[in-house]
C-alpha cells in the first residue's frame, strides 16, 4: 500500500489509534470471557491433584454420565443428520407447498430457549401430558429415563446438518441430480455417487457441530431427565450436581472433559473448513476460452 | 427416433408456459427450438426429456407414447446448459457414468473402451484423466455430449449448447456439432434464442412466442418468408415504417412496393439493412444521414426520416456516404404486414 499523503482522508477504520483500540478491547474481551474460564477449568480440575482428578473420572456416576452423553450422541447425530440430509434435499431439490413454512420449522430449535422444548416436552411424555397417561398405561417411560434425554437432544440439534447444507445444495441447483437421472442413474445412485460427494464436506461439518451440541446439552435435558444420578445424569447434568455438592474439583474435572471434547470439535471444525465445507465451490467459469 | 408431440400444455405459476404446442421432428432430422427467453422453448425441450411433465397432451417417442416415461427410461441424452459435469469426477469417469449406473451391464474393459472411443468423437483424447475445473469451457461442452452420447440416445436434446462460450468458440462447435449429427445421424432438438446459431445448424426451425409455434420451416423458408412481423424482427435487424395498403400496393412515406392480398387500410413495412439502397437523387423516402458505421464487411449506414424514423442501410464497402447527406432511401424489397 501507498503511504498517505496529509490531504488524502483515512478510510474508515483506518486510523492507527483506532486500530490499536479496537485490537485491544478484542484481546482482552476475549482473554478474560473466553480464555480465562477454560484455563480455570483446567486449573482446578488438577487443583486437588492428579489423584483426584481420576478419582472422579473414574468414579462410577461419572463414568455412566459420560456413557449417556455418548449414547445420546450415537442416537440423536445420526438420525440429527438423515433428518438434515432429507430436509435439505426436499428444499433445495423439489418444489411444494408450504416449503418457506419448513424451513422455519427447522430453524425453531434455534431460537427456541432449549428450557422451553425440555418443558413442551414435559407436556407431551409428562403423566399429565396429552401422551403421559396411554404410554405410562403400556410401561412406557420417556420422561426422566433415557428416550426423553435422546428426544431433548434431538430437538435442540435438529437444524445443525440442514442448516449447514441447504445454501450450499441450493447454490450447487439441480442440474448434476438432473443429469445423473438422465443418465440412468437410480434415485439412491444419483444421492450417493453425485450429490454425497459434493456436500461431504459440509455434511461432516454439520455432523460435528451436531455432535458437540448434543454433548453439551443441558437446558432442556435438564428438565426432562430428572437428574437422577447414575441413571440419567449426562454429563452436563452431572457437572452441575458436582458442584451444588460442593465438590469444586470434581465439577471441573468432569468439565475438563466436555472441554477437551469442544476443543477437539474446533480443530475438526477449522480442519473442515480448509476443505471447504460450509462454503460454496467456486464456480466454473463457464465463459473461458476454449 | 421419430418425435411427436401432440397439444402438449405446461403452464407454472411463473410465466413460463406452453400452450398447446403440437411438433414433428423427423428421424434423424436436427431441429432449432428458437424463442426469446420465457417463450416456453426450454420446458418443451425438457419435457420431451422426461424432467418435466406435460398438463395436458402426448409426447410419443416413435410410435411409443413417452408422456408418463421417466427421463431415467427414456433412452435420451441431454445437454444441459452450462453442462452440469460432475465435477468430483475425472472427464473419463463423466462419460463412463452413463454406462456404469446402466441396468445393462457392461464390461470395464468395454466401457473403458468406449470412452476412449468418445474422446476421439469429441476430439479429447488425453485428456481423460483432467476434471471438470481443468478443462476450458469448448472443452467441458464437448464433454457434456460425450457423457450423453455414451448411453446411446434415440434422441439427443441440448439446452443452449453454446449459449456459454464466446463467438468464436460457438461457431467452431456450431460446425462441429452438425458433423457429429451428420456421422452418427440421432434425432437431435436444440434450444436456442440466437437466430444465427439456429439458422446455421438447423434442418428446420421453429420459432415460438408466449408458448406458442409462430413459424416453422427451413431456415430459407423461415427467412424468405416470414409470416409475421414477429418472426421479421426476431430474425434479424430489420427497420419497420408505417405504410397504408391500397389496391394491393403499400405507400411508406414516397415509397410504394408491392402488398398482394393485404386488406386497404394501415399496415407496417419491414425490411432488412440489405433490402435499402440509397440514392443521393431521384426518388424514394427523403432522408437524412446520420451516422456512418464502418464494418468488415461494408457499411452501416443510419439515415433519418423527415419524419424521424431511423432506418439502417447496409451499403457496399466503396460507397462514398458521409453523415450530414441528403438523398433518397430506396426499398429493393420488404415485407408487409396488417397493422
């Protein structure tokens, strides 16, 4: 760049004060409400030493908290991602009625306070909800028992996949389906030999998005699980009895996990995105010279 | 393949439509869908190909009835417009695709075999192995036809083939297109709204307006005798005067030609820049030039009316004109429309 000259005016943002300024209030707005809390975690979860650190993974009520995280996770990611998948085609690939109308439907969970799904369901599952009293009659436990846990989970994730492949199978139209079928190709051969491939990478995106938020899931599990412990505590759940049992090291010790488990999500996420997940293909210019 | 289509109706919400369209393509004939965008060519092309359904009508492949035939049976190969190659795959594997997803099963070796066959066809041989993204738009076109060509079509149907490219490489595939028709002689539809690109490829034009054949013929038949001022002015440059129709003559501002078989009474008069001449004396419509623009191929002359019409006259290359001129437009021929 041109050094300015005295009469040329500075482009906003330009000036070197304000740059500095802004730089700064970045770096410690984030130092102190992003990094600090994670580097405390990682302090007091050793604060009472390595012994007790293991202890409390070890200990029984931990270990099956981090086994219904899990489980959820195995459950709610992949039936999370056919749902996303088949979302996102139907949208960007057909055309019907009532197509704007689901697209927000997919987004509610988003913008809906994961306590308010945790008590709707609450209302639907619960002995006094419209289903509690005919479940309950067949021996069907929901609420306070695994399924309710996997349900809650599900609708507080359920717009990660779609969400991330919509823009990009609507950018991509459906031109390559369209040819694939003219070609011969089955419905099942055209998803996975032609569409599969050029929205992986953004489906794998969404997949790990997905996957820590189920993990870390805690509102509207908390209501519907019951917080029993060493039943249907997931680890969130367990964190916070920890620590309302004032067992500080252990409530951080349990959080090293779910923080171990997002710092391993940022890394896949940044990995994804090299690939060009989540953005577009640049588009082949079509106007080039032969 | 013969092709026929009989009162096929598609109307969408938008404004696209076609509205009773009834089209014969001979066996083996190459014919021009040509409109201007929004007159329905491009649904008429995809219906025929099975992505989009007719309202009303048949489409018979032959003497098959295709209306209800998914585009996955229907034995076509279709050219999208901006090619849709798939572009994870190598060229060699985008042509193959068509013959590996087949319910007939091939052998590697055949179909490897057949590929390179192709690339000959489309004159790539070698550049099997480059993707999508490494080849030039000519490049990815001839790929595209290779891809439906592999699947052995009864008919072939391309959607703007060229609309993409630029001038050049659009006259080279123009002409090699019709090569390829000519050595392997399938039924072939193409949409286009360049006249030039139908007039030069076509056995037969048709030309559609709103969802509807205005004019079909051969290109001669198309351009000598156009039926309507419509398909006059979609065919090329032409200049439309006022006329009035009397006793079989029409009168445009001193010019007179002749009007057999029009009704007495207002009229327009089309004819092309060739069909002008000019005259600096004698007789004809009184004119002013305006501006003079010069061509490889001769002059393009714009001479204003008293009245304040703008005609454009192409003159040979030594005719000596210069703006600011007074003379006389003359018609060497015209068309003449009813008002």
């Amino acid at each position: 760049m041109r050094k300015r000259t005295g009469c040329t005016p500075p482009r906003v943002g330009d000036g070197p004060f304000f740059r500095r300024m802004l730089i700064s209030i970045v770096l410690v707005v984030g130092a102190f409400l992003i990094l600090a809390p994670l580097l405390i975690i990682g302090v007091e979860a050793f604060a009472k030493g390595w012994q007790v650190y293991r202890d409390t993974i070890l200990h029984p009520d931990t270990r099956h908290a981090i086994m219904l995280t899990v489980l959820a996770a195995l459950v709610a990611v992949p039936v999370n991602t056919a749902f996303g998948i088949a979302a996102a085609w139907a949208i960007t690939k057909f055309d019907f009625r009532g197509k704007a109308f689901l697209l927000v439907v997919i987004e509610i969970p988003f913008s809906v306070s994961p306590i308010v799904a945790g008590v709707a369901y609450l209302f639907v599952y619960g002995l006094q909800g419209i289903f509690g009293p005919t479940l309950d009659a067949h021996g069907i436990k929901i609420l306070f028992a695994i399924p309710g846990i996997i349900l809650a989970s599900m609708f507080v994730t359920a717009p990660f996949v779609a969400r991330e492949l919509i823009p990009l199978m609507q950018a991509q139209g459906r031109d390559l389906e369209e040819a694939a079928t003219s070609l011969g190709a089955s419905g099942w051969r055209t998803f996975f030999s032609v569409t599969l491939p050029n929205i992986k990478w953004a489906l794998l995106y969404g997949v790990v998005l997905c996957n820590a938020r189920v993990m870390g899931e805690f509102g509207a599990v908390s209501v519907v699980s019951g917080n029993i412990r060493g039943q249907t505590n997931t680890l969130p759940l367990h964190i916070e009895l920890l620590y309302h049992d004032y067992q500080a090291a252990g409530a951080f010790a349990s959080a090293s996990i779910l923080a171990l488990i997002a710092v391993f999500t940022i890394i896949a996420k940044l990995a994804l995105e090299r690939r060009g997940a989540g953005r577009v293909r640049p588009a082949v210019n079509p106007a080039e010279k032969a | 393949m013969k092709i026929r289509l009989d009162h096929v109706v598609k109307i969408f919400e938008t404004f696209r439509a076609v509205k009773d369209v009834s089209l014969e393509v001979e066996s083996g004939e190459l014919v021009a869908l040509l409109g201007p965008s929004g007159s329905g060519k491009t649904t008429i092309l995809r219906m025929v190909a099975g992505l989009e359904f007719a309202d009303s009508g048949n489409i018979y492949f032959g003497d098959q009835d295709a209306t209800d035939i998914p585009v996955r049976d229907r034995g076509v190969g279709f050219v999208f417009q901006h090619y849709a190659l798939f572009p994870h795959m190598t060229v060699a594997e985008n042509i193959a695709f068509g013959m590996d997803v087949s319910k007939v099963k091939r052998e590697k070796a055949a179909i490897r075999a057949r590929v390179k066959e192709l690339l000959r066809l489309v004159r790539l041989e070698g550049l099997g192995d480059r993707f999508p993204a490494q080849i030039s738009g000519g490049q990815r076109q001839r790929v595209a036809l290779a891809r439906a060509l592999a699947v052995d079509p009864k008919v072939l149907l391309l959607d703007e083939p060229f609309g993409a490219l630029d001038a050049n490489v659009r006259r080279e595939l123009r002409r090699w297109l019709r090569e390829i028709h000519t050595t392997l002689g399938i039924t072939t539809l193409f949409v286009t709204h360049d006249q030039e690109e139908a007039l030069d490829l076509a056995d037969r034009v048709v030309i559609l307006k709103d969802g509807h054949i205005v004019q079909q013929g051969t290109p001669e038949a198309v351009c000598r005798d156009p039926k309507s001022a419509f398909v006059m002015k979609f065919l090329g440059d032409a200049n439309m005067l006022a006329a009035d129709v009397r006793d079989g003559k029409a009168y445009a501002d001193g010019a007179v030609i002749d009007a057999a078989g029009l009704a007495d009474g207002k009229a327009e008069l089309y004819a092309r820049p060739g069909d002008l001449d000019w005259a600096p004396q004698g007789a004809g419509i009184a004119a002013t030039i305006s501006r003079v623009m010069d061509r490889p191929g001769g002059r393009r002359v714009i001479a204003t009316t008293r009245d304040g019409v703008h005609l454009e006259l192409d003159l040979e290359p030594e005719r000596a004109v210069t703006s600011g001129d007074n003379g006389f437009v003359t018609l060497r021929r015209a068309k003449v429309f009813a008002a």
